[in-house]
C-alpha cells in the first residue's frame, strides 16, 4: 500500500518535478510512554541509517521523501517493586538495558520555504508524515511483557537543506499504536500499553 501511494503521488508530479536520492544518518533518543508506572524509563541514544529519496516541485517548494532505515533503539527500564504484587511480575524486579532493531519506513510531506538571493545555498523546509516501523530484533522483554511486531508513528519536524545537497533535520515521533503488550496467558499480571515517543536528527546528502 504504501508503495502504491508514493506511485500515485509520483504520478500526480509535473514534468518538472525533481527526484533525488542519498545516504541518511543520525542519532534517536527514545522515551516509551507507559500507561502503568510499572517501569521507571530513562532517555537513551540510539542510532539510525539509510537511504532516503525525495520528490520536489521546485515551481511552489512542496514534495515528500520516503526513507528506508535501520534504527536500533536504546532503553533502561527498571521495574516498580511497589506494583510487582504477583509471581509474574517478579521476572520485573531488576533493571536492564532493553535495545530494540527496527526497519523504518518514514513518508513526509515537505514543504520548503524558499528565501531571495540565498536559496541555492539554505532553504529551511517543514515535514510532517506517518512512519511504519518493523520489529527485527527479540519480542520477548520479560517473561510477561513482549515487544509488538509492528509500529505506527507520526512525526513533526524542521529542517534546513544546505549548498542543494545536505539537508539536516530534527523531529519528534508520537506513538500511535502499542509497542508493548502482556503475553496470552498471564491474566494475573498488570496489563501494560506502551508507545514509542522519540526525538531524531538525522544528516542526509542527496544526489
């Protein structure tokens, strides 16, 4: 589906449409929203990398790029004794560095803001897109709780293209669906909902 979108899209574009394509790299930090006070989680620093493309219109400066990445993000989670009140939730009792391994597949809708005189050297742009994220690394976080398959999530974010070539930009991810679920099986435990929020700047050089 989300190949056929960017197909329609593409489509869609005038002749005059550019398409570029390059390396992207950066950093993410990511904060999982809970909806229990089962686990006490500190930000931490991950890393992601790809290959990004992006469709412009330079005549009104709007476009979207689509990204293929590797993310490995980084959590310390360490359970709430105070909620531990059952056998299944004893395998929380310990603090422990969670790392997760996604595919990510971000679509942003971009707009840049073209500036007199000095426009082929910095142009500013805004984008805001859904992003769908595979899970490639271990579902298991304990005996209880499990990482979910698949995730959705929306971003908001700046950026600045400069010398035509390296864009630089930073933004926030809202979780839109669960990434943590209860395993089938242990009613007793305290059910948990989890989202991913996240922060990411990344650098890309676009040919």
């Amino acid at each position: 589906m989300l190949a056929i979108a960017a197909l329609v899209i593409t489509a869609a574009l005038p002749a005059s449409a550019q398409f570029r394509f390059g390396p992207r790299i950066g950093t993410e930090v990511n904060s999982m929203r809970l909806n229990k006070s089962l686990f006490d989680n500190d930000n931490r620093a991950g890393f992601t990398g790809g290959l990004q493309m992006e469709f412009n219109v330079p005549v009104v400066n709007v476009g979207f790029d689509l990204s293929v990445m590797y993310v490995h993000r980084v959590s310390s989670s360490t359970a709430d004794n105070t909620t531990a009140n059952d056998a299944n939730d004893a395998a929380l009792n310990s603090s422990r560095l969670k790392n997760r391994d996604y595919i990510e597949i971000p679509l942003n809708f971009k707009y840049k803001i073209g500036l007199p005189l000095i426009g082929k050297v910095l142009t500013p742009y805004l984008f805001t897109g859904p992003s769908f994220s595979f899970l490639t690394s271990k579902r298991a976080i304990t005996d209880v709780y499990k990482n979910k398959k698949f995730d959705v999530a929306w971003n908001f974010g700046v950026g600045v293209q400069l010398i035509s070539h390296l864009q630089i930009a930073a933004s926030y991810g809202v979780g839109m669906t669960k990434t943590v679920e209860t395993l089938s099986g242990y009613q007793g435990a305290n059910p948990i909902e989890g989202k991913n929020n996240y922060w990411t700047v990344t650098a890309a050089w676009l040919f």
